[in-house]
C-alpha cells in the first residue's frame, strides 16, 4: 500500500500488438507500394506499425521517409527531409540488426558531419 503522498508507480509503456511474420511483410509491401507512388506520408505509416511491432527493416524505411538523401534521389516532392528523425530510426534499425541501416547512417554522416 502506497503511503500517502508517495508518488505513484510509473506505468509501463504501452506495447505494440505483436504481429506474425506474414502481417509483417504485408505491411512492409504495401508500405514499399506507397513509396513507389511517391505517397511518402502513407508509407511512413505503414512502416512504423511494422516497426513498432519490431521489424528492424521496416525502422531502416522509416528512416528513409525521413532521410534528406533518399528524398532527393527519389524526387520525393512536396517532402522536406528530417535528418534527426532519419538517424533517430536508422540507429533503432542498426541495434536491431538491419545492416542497411548502418550503411543509410553512414551516407548522412558522410554528408552532413562537419
């Protein structure tokens, strides 16, 4: 029992729904058809879901959706790049294992460092 004026346990973060492998790649693909069509906002969306329930190569393509670079080299329009948002997944991408994410990583880095 807490005493009074004890702070409250803190809650734990929400998880996300795991996914089976399957709804993962469907996920991940209708992403990847959504940035194909240059529908930037809607791939981001689903990719994150991807991601959030683990996907370590749905992180990389978020990043991509945020990654001034890839931006310009698929004439995203009406999109500014985020390079803290694209290094922000690119590492959660790299400490899950997804080495596409390192290489991503190291581009920005190479452009954008000093």
């Amino acid at each position: 029992m807490l005493s009074p004026g004890a702070p409250a346990p803190a809650a734990d973060p929400p998880r996300a729904p795991s996914l089976s492998p399957k709804e993962l790649a469907d996920l991940i693909a209708r992403g990847d058809q959504l940035l194909a069509t240059g529908d930037i906002a809607a791939a981001r969306q689903f990719y994150q879901r991807a991601a959030e329930a683990g996907s370590a190569a749905a992180a990389t393509s978020v990043g991509k959706t945020y990654d001034p670079l890839f931006l310009a080299e698929t004439k995203a329009q009406g999109f500014r790049g985020d390079l803290v948002l694209a290094a922000q997944w690119y590492l959660k991408a790299s400490a899950a294992g997804d080495q596409q994410a390192d290489e991503m990583l190291r581009r920005l880095k190479a452009k954008f460092a000093g």
